[in-house]
C-alpha cells in the first residue's frame, strides 16, 4: 500500500520574519506612541513610595530618580548630575531638595541648583545650571507625572468613582500585578503595555481562560458565552456584555477602556453597580508594565480583593501554571512584544482590532500637532464620570 504523502502546506520551514506594531507599542521619547503617552498625567507609584531615601523608577523608556525633600515635596529627577553625571540616587535629600553626593551639588524638585559648596559663595552661577525634572502632582494615593511638552500639560483629572468615598470606606491604592494573574508581590509584567490594555476589550477569554480551561477563576456565570457590542466612546470606547443566567437573570456588563491606558473592568465576582475602581496600565518600558489601582474598599481591607481560585503566582509551580494558566500566562507568553505580523484576528477580537484602530488614530494625531482624545484642559470639566459596571436588566426589559 503507497503512503498518503505528507501535505506541506504550513509547515514552519521558511516561514517569514515575525515583526511587532512599533507605532502602537514602542514608548520610549520621540516614538509616536511615546509621545502620544506624554500628553498625559501617568500614575507613576503609590504616594508612600516617594521617601527621603531616593530610588530608581522607569516610566515610558526613561530611568528617574524619585524622592520627597524633607519639606515634603515629591522629586522626579533625571538621575545624572548635571555637574559630571554621578547618579542622584547615590544623593542625600535634604528639607530643599536633593545634593549630589559628588562634590554636593542641591537641587530641588524643579531642577534648580541651590548650591555649588566647592565654588566661591556657594556658587555664583548656578541658576545658569538646571537639573532636568518632571512636574509631579500627588491625588488617590498616587504619585501623578507628566512628562510631555510643558504648553500641552492637560489637567490631572478627577474620576467621580474616586471622588466619592463613603464613611466605612477608603481608597486602596496597589501595584498588584494579580489582576494580570500575577502576584500582590510581583509588581512588574514582563511584556509590552498594550497585551495588557487590549485585554480588557477582550471579554471572550474570559468564559475560555477564566472559567472553563482553568477552573472558575472568577465565577460560573462568567462562564456563559456573553453576546457582545463594542463602541468607540469620546476618549476610548467600551463594551456591553449580555449574558442570559442559568437562574433567568439577564444582565449586562459594561467596560472601559479610555485613553491613554485606563481600564475599568467591573468587579468580577458580578457583584451590582458601578465598579467600585480604576486601573491603569502604564508602560515601563516597551518590554514590560506597572499596574496601578485605585480601588474603594471597606477600611479593613489591605490588598485588593483575591479572585477565589487566583493563587498567587510566585506559590505556583511551571506545572500549576501550566494547568491552571491565568491572564500572566496568556499575555506574558505572547513575548516581550508581541508579533502582530503572526496574528489572524477573528470576529471575536472585534474589540482588541477597534482598540489599536482608535489608539493609532490619537497616536497619528499628536504627531499632525493636535491635543489626543480625552486630554482635559478646563479644570472646570475635570471630572470623569465612569459608565462601567454590573447591571441587572429588570424583568420588565428582558
Ligand atoms: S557630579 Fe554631582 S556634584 Fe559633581
Ligand atoms: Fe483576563
């Protein structure tokens, strides 16, 4: 009997070079994306991490120094020293700022040099001198910077969920990355922002990756197959998704994705109502990310809540997390970067291919000279109302 021959068609052999999107991924000063980025306040880290002892932080490609002056003002400085370079995160701060710990040059937190202490009079030209810095404003527990060109600073805004904290409760502020099915330790995911981003306009992973290939993550009902409508909304877009309970309940839940990198994703344990926090994705780096959330919680609770079946990450073993693999393992697996040039996009990922078409349409739109979408400049107008949530269609609608 002749063996059926092999059909070659597919085979990896020759395949071409993979390539990533640089235009909606890469961050770094000068890059569209990059600058996009810097039209907006970026939440850089949780207000208790700016001390008197200065530490290295990155954010969007650049590597900083953060410190809070013995005043109490919070510093973000470029880390070498405008003198001959030594870092500032080798420096002592003091009540006006931050003295290099070479030959004791002080600068405040706006880069002015205060002193020269090996010059005459402690230094008769130093305000020719500047130490490159970012303005910095400090709200929910965040530290806020903006890194883009001072005449296009929007205002700070402010998210109407945040705004209104009632007695009993507070506002929880934390890098965890178990939101990424990382860890409330593990504050740094190892792949590009917009894995990260697009994923909450992705709500078909959720009955396949959270519910039925690992077990319930979340819940059951997450399980049912949602029917799904994207929109494009006025700085970002969102989606409802209706799902049809085993116990005759109807509901729809609504999430958000708003520029530049906000996220809010209803609680997840399907409780009613509005969520009850804001999430941000922001680039570290073109190869990784730092989650920040701000979430309201009642005053005992110290760490975001844990999904029941979400184990930490660093307590699982390569055999457990390939059994039980989470969001981490999903995206982090798809590469630093991932490779667009590989993808065959479906129906399904409706909403991740309206999210980089919006996106790449603000990134192109920095570049032609004008302000992005949702970059608010009249502190009047300030505020976001959020649409996110949870709700229960009445039987009367259904
Ligand atoms: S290098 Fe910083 S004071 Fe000289
Ligand atoms: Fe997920």
């Amino acid at each position: 009997m002749q063996e059926a021959p092999i059909a070659f068609h597919g085979v990896a052999y020759g395949r071409p070079k993979p390539h990533h999107n640089a235009e909606l991924t890469e961050v770094g000063p000068g890059t569209p994306c990059g600058e996009f980025m810097r039209r907006y306040w970026q939440p850089l880290t949780l207000s208790a991490r700016a001390t008197t002892t200065p530490s290295q932080i990155r954010i969007l490609g650049e590597d900083l120094i953060l410190f809070r002056d013995r005043s109490g003002r919070p510093g973000l400085l470029y880390p070498r020293c405008a003198h001959r370079g030594s870092s500032l995160f080798y420096g002592r701060v003091e009540a006006e700022g931050i003295r290099c710990c070479y030959h004791g040059w002080l600068f405040s937190v706006e880069g002015e040099c205060l002193d020269q202490p090996c010059e005459p009079c402690g230094g008769l030209h130093k305000d020719r001198v500047r130490q490159p810095w970012y303005p910095l404003q400090e709200r929910y527990g965040l530290i806020w910077v903006y890194m883009g060109p001072p005449a296009r600073m929007p205002v700070l805004p402010r998210w109407d969920v945040l705004e209104d904290v009632p007695e009993g409760q507070k506002l929880l502020v934390s890098h965890s990355s178990l939101y990424a099915g990382g860890d409330d330790d593990v504050e740094i995911v190892p792949c590009n922002w917009l894995q990260e981003w697009e994923n909450v306009m992705d709500p078909f992973h959720i009955p396949i990756l959270h519910t039925s290939f690992s077990g319930v993550q979340f819940v059951p009902e997450m399980g049912v197959m949602p029917e799904v409508n994207w929109e494009y909304a006025d700085a970002g877009m969102r989606y409802t998704a209706y799902r049809k309970l085993d116990d005759g309940r109807e509901m729809d839940r609504v999430t958000q994705a708003l520029f530049p990198h906000v996220r809010i994703v209803p609680n997840v344990q399907l409780a009613e109502g509005p969520s009850s926090g804001i999430g941000w994705v922001v680039p570290v780096d073109d190869t990784s990310l730092r989650l920040c959330f701000v979430m309201k919680v009642p005053q005992d609770v110290d760490r975001l809540p844990r999904s029941p079946n979400l184990r930490p990450w660093s307590q699982m073993t390569p055999e457990e997390r390939q059994a039980f693999p989470g969001d981490w393992e999903a995206q982090v697996s798809q590469g630093p970067i991932t490779f667009h040039s590989e993808e065959n996009l479906a129906g399904s990922d409706r909403g991740v291919s309206m999210l980089r078409r919006t996106l790449g349409q603000q990134i192109r739109a920095v570049q032609a000279g004008q302000d992005p979408a949702g970059t608010i400049f009249d502190p009047d107008h300030a505020l976001i109302r959020i649409e996110a949530g949870n709700f229960f269609r009445k039987p009367s609608q259904g």
